[in-house]
C-alpha cells in the first residue's frame, strides 16, 4: 500500500534530497559525524559527488558514469583514520541511510537503493580490511 507523503525516486532532484538529508545526518551522527566532518573540506562539492554517484546507480543517468572509484577513496579515509574505521561506521552509515529512505521514499528504487547501499558498505569494509592486512 503507498503512502501519500512518500514518493518514488524518478529524478535527480529526488536523488539529491535523499543525499543532503541524508548526509546531514550523518554530519550530526556521535559516530559518523567526526569521520566525515574531519575529512570533508568543500560539503558543496562533496555532496554534488555523491549526488552524481547515487543517480548514477538508481537512475542510470547523469554525469557520474565513469567517475568513481569508491574502494581507493574509502581506504584513504581509513589511512587519515589511522585505520580507526570500525565495523560499526558501516553500520551506522546504513541504518542512518535506511532511516532516511524509508522516511522520505518508496518504490523500487528506493529498496535498490538499500541493497545496492548494503552490498558496498561489505565489500568496502572488506577491502579496507584486505589492505590493512597487505601493509603489515
């Protein structure tokens, strides 16, 4: 049954509410919001990435084809971490990115957009663990 106040995501407009709600969450998160906030210089520019990205993969649209490499990225941030990047990061970003899909968005878009969201948050958080492993 649909809700009234929820929408699926058919545009990039709707692509770009979920990811600055979202990462304003995130931003105000105990856990997440240090990792981020000390590692974002340009939120503008930063959120415009990951706008391109997430219409990317929902929409198969926009500029984003080609662009990213999140692996190398993410285990940079864990490098500037001191390799402090813990299970529990991925998790919250995940909870917090459910939370925020489910308050705003339904359809089937948005339960990819979980998956999709749940399958790289493990092979990310494998990959950092992988290259931990081949540096000691």
């Amino acid at each position: 049954m649909k809700s009234k106040s929820l929408k699926e995501i058919k545009n990039r407009d709707q692509v770009s509410t979920l990811v600055h709600t979202f990462y304003e969450k995130v931003r105000k998160n105990p856990v997440l919001g240090p990792v981020f906030n000390g590692i974002v210089d340009d939120w503008n520019i930063h959120l415009e990435r990951l706008t391109d990205f997430w219409e990317m993969v929902l929409l198969h649209s926009g500029p984003g084809a080609g662009k990213f490499s999140p692996v190398p990225v993410h285990k940079e941030v864990d490098e500037k971490m001191n390799h402090q990047v813990h299970e529990a990061h991925f998790s919250t970003w995940l909870a917090l990115w459910f939370e925020t899909l489910d308050s705003l968005f339904e359809g089937e878009v948005a339960e990819y957009a979980k998956q999709h969201a749940h399958k790289m948050g493990h092979i990310l958080f494998f990959k950092i663990m992988e290259g931990r492993k081949l540096k000691l």
